[in-house]
C-alpha cells in the first residue's frame, strides 16, 4: 500500500525510515498509557511540542536546501497576483 501511493524512486522513499520512526515511536508511546499507574509521555505538552517544532523546522530547512528561494512560491498558488 505505501508503494502505490508515494512510488518507488529513491527520491520518494527518502523519507519513510523517518515516518516510519515518527509512527512507530508515537505508537509506543501512547500504548504506555494502557498499562495501569502509567503516564502517556505524548499526552504531555512538551513532547508534543518538541515534535512539532523539530518537524516544522526540519521541513522548511528541507525545503530551503532543496528550491532554495523557489520554496516560497509553494505557498501561493499558481498565477495569482502578488
């Protein structure tokens, strides 16, 4: 199924071990909250936080490095006026 949807090149897989990691480390640490007297790590805001903003930051330097100034025009969409 993850096949079909993001195809097989190289440049495409790049990222799965990271989403992977992401879903699997999220998975885990939400079944800790099922053992009894236990806290879930990702009900606690900053884990949540820290995630997001590693995530957010690591995409934009992605995108940096990758469309150098070009990475702003994905924000706007195509022929509209400034």
């Amino acid at each position: 199924m993850v096949k079909e949807n993001i195809g097989t090149s190289e440049e495409n897989t790049r990222f799965f071990p990271f989403v992977f990691a992401l879903f699997i480390f999220l998975a885990l640490m939400n079944m800790f909250g099922l053992v009894p007297y236990t806290f879930t790590p990702t009900s606690h805001i900053f884990v949540t936080f820290g995630l997001s903003l590693s995530i957010f930051l690591g995409c934009n330097v992605i995108g940096f490095k990758t469309y150098k100034l070009d990475f702003f025009a994905m924000f706007m969409p195509a022929g509209s006026p400034l």
